[in-house]
C-alpha cells in the first residue's frame, strides 16, 4: 500500500512538473547591460547581410560579431520582459549600440514606445 500511494505521488509530482504554464527560456549569457535598438521603417524590404530581405515584423536582429541563425533571447532590464530574435544581418554601426531588433521584437518588449534603444541582456539559445 505504500508503496502504491509513493508511486501515485511521484507520477503526480512528475505531471505537475512537466504541465508548468511558466515560459522560462534560457541560454549562455552572452552580454549584460547593453544597448538594443530598433531598425527604421526604411530597411523594409531591403537585403540583409545574410541575403534574407528585412521585415520589421518579423524577430530577426542584427549584431556585428555573432553567426547568422543564432538564436538570442533579448531581455529588457527594466521590467524582464523578453524575445526571442535570429542574427540574420550586421549592425548596428551606431557606437555604444549591441544589438539592432526589429521593431516588431523591440516593441514587445519596451516599456515606452517613444523611446529608440533600450537596456538588455543577451543570451545565446543556439
């Protein structure tokens, strides 16, 4: 009978566990406190240096240094919200800038919506 009530409760804790609604996505911190900003609408429509052409709808960035088609998670300090973005152009030429989102990703995760850059983290995902 023990036994039987141990097994019903670890299959239960097990179920619990792997039925969380909680969305935690994380990777290999790549940078901290940095600058994000976003593309101009001016860019639709364009070439990237990947040779995909730019939508500012979509979660794609651009970073000087990391591969095309890696994934980062791009989390606003002040207020942990985060999106998931693919390197698939080089920039920003900006000094002092990390990471350039699209406005579609950085909108998603901005407090104010008049603001152009913002503080993040960056995390490599794969």
């Amino acid at each position: 009978m023990k036994t039987r009530m141990f097994l019903f409760i670890a299959a239960f804790g097990t179920l619990l566990t792997s039925c969380s609604s909680s969305k935690s996505v994380s990777g290999k911190v790549y940078k901290k406190n940095v600058h994000a900003s976003y593309y101009a609408d001016k860019f639709n429509g364009r070439k990237t240096a990947s040779g995909e052409k730019f939508h500012n709808g979509n979660y794609t960035a651009a970073h000087k240094k990391l591969p095309f088609g890696t994934k980062v998670k791009v989390t606003n300090i002040a207020n942990e919200k985060w999106v998931i973005v693919e390197i698939n152009d080089r920039g920003p030429f900006t000094p002092g800038r990390e990471i350039d989102l699209t406005k579609k990703a950085f909108m998603e995760i901005a407090d104010s919506k008049n603001h152009g850059s913002l503080k993040v983290n960056i995390e490599i995902i794969k």
